[in-house]
C-alpha cells in the first residue's frame, strides 16, 4: 500500500447519446402527412397545406441564396489577400 499525498482526479464520464437528425425526411414525411390529410379531408385544410409548400420553398431558395453569397464572399477575401500578399512580397 503506497502512500500518497495528492489524490488524481478520474476521468469524467458522460452519458451523451447522439441523436441524428435528417431535415429532408422530416419535411417529406411533413408533406406525406398533409397530402394524406388533403386526400382524407378533402379541400378542408388546403390553406394550411399551401402555406406549408410555400414555407418550404421559401427555405429552400433562401439556402440557395446564402450559399451564393458565402462562395462570392469567399472570392473577394481571396482575391484581397492575394493582392496583400502581391503588395508585400513584390512591391
């Protein structure tokens, strides 16, 4: 038995369970869902469903549109630090 004077903590120990989460099966089974309740109910619910597609095609164009922006973004950080880099190394 060894004497110790200073105690090492343990290792700590989580109970993280990931949980994955699919966007595009969410909002098909989303759509599925109205369609099936359309076909049920008939025309009942059809401002919901509509305003649901809109929804839906607003985010759609909306990542488009940010996608566009951060690659044009990126190009004119890139074209500005090559020309520092021109700047300081030749000039």
């Amino acid at each position: 038995m060894a004497l110790t004077f200073f105690k090492t903590p343990k290792n700590k120990q989580y109970n993280y369970k990931p949980v994955y989460y699919d966007a595009r099966k969410e909002a098909l089974e989303k759509l599925s869902k109205t369609a099936y309740s359309e076909a049920k109910e008939g025309k009942k619910d059809y401002e919901k469903a509509l305003r649901d597609r809109m929804q839906l095609r607003w985010k759609r164009s909306s990542h488009a549109k940010a996608r566009v922006a951060a690659r044009s973004r990126l190009f004119i950080i890139l074209v500005i630090l090559f020309l520092l880099i021109y700047l300081i190394f030749f000039i």
